[in-house]
C-alpha cells in the first residue's frame, strides 16, 4: 500500500549523481594544487593561486552548509508536523 518509500534504483541514483558532483566540484583544486614530496618522504600541498581559497569556500558552502540547513529545516518541519498532530490527537 502507498509505494512512496524510496527504491532501490532511485536511491542508487541518488548516490551516484552525489559522488559525481562532489568529484565535480573537487578536481580544481587537484588541478590547481602545487604537490610536491620532500625528500624526508613528507608531502606538501600548496595553492598555485589565491583563487583556490574562494573556490574551496564555494565548494563548501555549496557541497556541505547548503545541504545542512535543507537538512534542518526539513527536520524542524517534521518536528512542527509531529507535535501538531499530537496536538490534535490529544484534544
């Protein structure tokens, strides 16, 4: 009864399109980066440009602190549904 629960099929899409953005969004600064191994075996990683530091605040903001407030809020809207329902139910 219902079939609104997520399948399978679509949850692997959603996987798959999550790892190809944030992969997406995340060989820039693979690209952009100055990697080098120093003889003691310790590996360095600078930004070849100032820009990396804007670009990596973008893929922050757009691959985790956006997602997190989608994610609070959907929260404090099934928060607000459930106690009124309970309301409801009580009166």
């Amino acid at each position: 009864m219902g079939g609104s629960g997520l399948k399978t099929s679509v949850a692997a899409a959603v996987l798959v399109c999550i790892w190809i953005n944030n992969v997406a969004f995340n060989i820039p600064s693979y690209i952009w980066a100055d990697i080098r191994v120093r003889r003691s075996g310790t590996i360095s990683c600078r930004s070849n440009s100032i820009s990396i530091e804007a670009y990596v605040l973008a893929t922050r903001i757009i691959n985790f602190y956006i997602p997190l407030v989608i994610t609070w809020t959907s929260y404090i809207g099934i928060i607000y549904k459930m106690k009124h329902s309970g309301n409801k139910v009580i009166m």
